[in-house]
C-alpha cells in the first residue's frame, strides 16, 4: 500500500473540513427553527363569550363563540374564552386572556334578551347601574367603571363594513347606540380601557357585539326573537373578517332616532 503524501493528506483533511461545514450550514438550528416557527404562526382574535345568567341555564354568546375556537379567519387563529357574569371577575379574565395571546383585536360577545339581530356596539359608557345582581350577588349602582377614566369609549372597528358583511351573508344586524350599563357595558368599556391606556396592546383593536336569545330560551320566554346559536356563529366569522381586513371604515347610514 503507498503511503500518502503530506499534500494528499492535507487535501483529504480539507475535503472533510468542507463537506462538514456544508452539511452544519444546511441544518437550522433550533433557535432559527423557533423563530421562523413564530413568523409563520398566525396571529390571534380573541373572541369572548359569557357563561349564563339570570336565571338562564345556557349563554348563546358562548354557545356560538365556542363554534369559532381554533378556525383561521383572515390569516388570524381565533382563540376564544368565557368571561363570568361578575363586575370585577369578568375584567380579571379578560386581561388574563389579553396577556396571555397578545391577540391583534379582541371581540367580545354578549347576550341582550329581547333584541332581534345581531347588535355590533358603537360605545362603551363608564357607568355601572346593574338592575340585577351579577352571578357573584354584586349590583353596583352609578359606579363609575374606570375613574380616571373618559366618559365614553367608541368601538375601534369598522362597525359599518361589519354591518354591511353581515347583512350580505342574509344574517340580521344593525348598530346599536348602547351596551345598557350591566357586565356586557362594563366587559366593552374596561377592554377599550385597557386598550387605550397600556403600552403593551398598542395598536390592538377591540369591540362588543349583543346577540339575541336562541331559539331553546326564546321557548321560555313568549314574542320575543332568537337567532339559531349556528347563524350566530357565521355572523361572527362574517364581522371578523370584515374587522380583520377593513381598514377605512364604510360611510353608511345606520343611526337610530330614539
């Protein structure tokens, strides 16, 4: 056997020296793994409904919300959860869920027995007056939501492009001037609180949209409207769409004279 020599071993040891670097280059490592991982993640929509209250066994804003969990709508993953019917409580949780997604717009849902189409809120007003106790025996009466904070919050989405989508999907819905001033109002104003006075949901958008009874309560409660908790949900899917990829707002005429 011929004993190589001092250049053919160094030339050997060279193309080892390549072959292994290429092969080093060619796999990421984990942390560029991870961070391309996060990029293509898509980001989340918080969606919230409420457990049931009032003497109520079922809540048709969870009932339709939970439907949505997890589908992608415009490139967003939907994330839902169910806020308690309890002034201070339902705060808590909403500010949890915010931490904890970091979500790019959060929509939240409640019930408004008695109302006839899906209700997209256009303002928050800082005020609790609760005609009934929450679920935790609590009823504040002209209490003040926020007290350094304004007087009123208007809904940050495109309210108008929401409306109009869903009217095209054959779904009912107007605009409605007013969240009443129980845990639906205060859930709406402290959101937009928050959105507005905290560093870390700049640029995250927010709002409230009422539903009405659904069909199996509207049985126990005689001429009063229900949507099915199905037609609720593609309402929803329908306005986050809308939200998630309107950015000028539709000017149309949806106001109330009383």
């Amino acid at each position: 056997m011929n004993k190589p020599t001092a250049a053919g071993a160094a030339a050997t040891r060279k193309r080892a020296a390549t072959k292994k670097t290429t092969k080093s280059a060619s796999k990421p490592t984990a942390s560029a793994t991870e961070s391309t991982r996060r990029r293509a993640a898509p980001r989340a929509v918080l969606l919230t409904g409420f457990a049931p209250f009032g003497g109520e066994s079922d809540n048709p804003s969870w009932d339709a919300v939970r439907l949505l969990d997890g589908e992608i709508v415009a490139s967003h993953r939907i994330a839902t959860r169910c806020l308690s019917v309890a002034f201070d409580q339902s705060l808590r949780e909403l500010d949890d869920a915010i931490s904890a997604l970091r979500p790019a717009l959060v929509l939240c849902v409640g019930q408004a027995g008695g109302r006839a189409q899906l209700s997209i809120e256009r303002i928050a007003i800082n005020v609790d007056d609760a005609r009934i106790p929450d679920n935790l025996g609590a009823q504040p009466i002209d209490r003040a939501i926020a007290a350094d904070g304004p007087a009123a919050y208007f809904s940050d989405l495109p309210i108008k492009a929401m409306l109009a989508a869903v009217r095209a999907a054959g779904i009912p819905a107007e605009i409605s001037q007013t969240a009443g001033t129980y845990v639906c109002n205060h859930v709406f104003y402290g959101l937009m609180h928050r959105l507005h006075e905290r560093d870390d949901t700049a640029g995250v958008r927010g709002g409230f949209v009422h539903i009405p009874y659904s069909p199996a309560q509207a049985a126990h409660h005689p001429d009063v409207a229900s949507l099915a908790i199905e037609t609720v949900a593609q309402g929803l899917r329908v306005a986050l769409e809308a939200a998630l990829t309107t950015h000028t707002d539709r000017r149309i005429a949806a106001g109330a004279e009383h």
